[in-house]
C-alpha cells in the first residue's frame, strides 16, 4: 500500500489494456488549489515501470490527464489531491 502524505503528491500507474506498463505516458495535473486565487499546472511522465510520481500539489480539487501518442487520452475530474494512487489504463486508438 502506497501512503503518502495528503496534498502533497500526486502518484500512480500507468498500464495498457493488457496490464502492461507504459512507459512516457504524459500525466497533467490543472486546478486551483483551495484557498488560491491562481490555477496551477504540474506534469510528470511515467517511467519503465509504468510509474508516476508528481510533488507539491497543493491541497484541492483538480483534473488530471494522462495521454500518450497512439493511445487514446483519459481525463479525470474532481480529483483530490489527498488521493493515494492513480490508475489509468490506456487503450490504443
């Protein structure tokens, strides 16, 4: 079990429909954190082993993307940033 402390990390996996992992998938985190007046953007790609990992978001509400050329992108919204660990599984276009 992956624990990390709330609002602060953004971390997961990505896979294909196989289980696979997919490497230089490209994740993108956008939204505001609560109590700011700006919105922020953070980005991390997943490594070989099909792993992210994304620091200093701050506490809130954002939505998040994962993509990767040829494969089709998924967008998740009202994602807090207390969340343990994403999943996403990527499926060829």
């Amino acid at each position: 079990e992956l624990r990390l402390d709330p609002g602060l990390i953004f971390a997961g996996t990505v896979t294909n429909a196989t289980g696979q992992p997919l490497r230089y998938a490209r994740i993108t985190v956008r939204g505001t954190p609560t109590g700011a007046e700006k919105p922020i953007r953070k980005s991390a790609s997943s490594n070989a082993r099909g792993t992210f990992r994304m620091t200093g978001v701050k506490p809130g509400t954002y939505t998040v993307t994962c993509w990767r050329r040829g494969y089709k992108t998924i967008t998740m919204r009202d994602v807090r940033s207390s969340l343990a660990e994403l999943q996403f599984t990527l499926v060829k276009r």
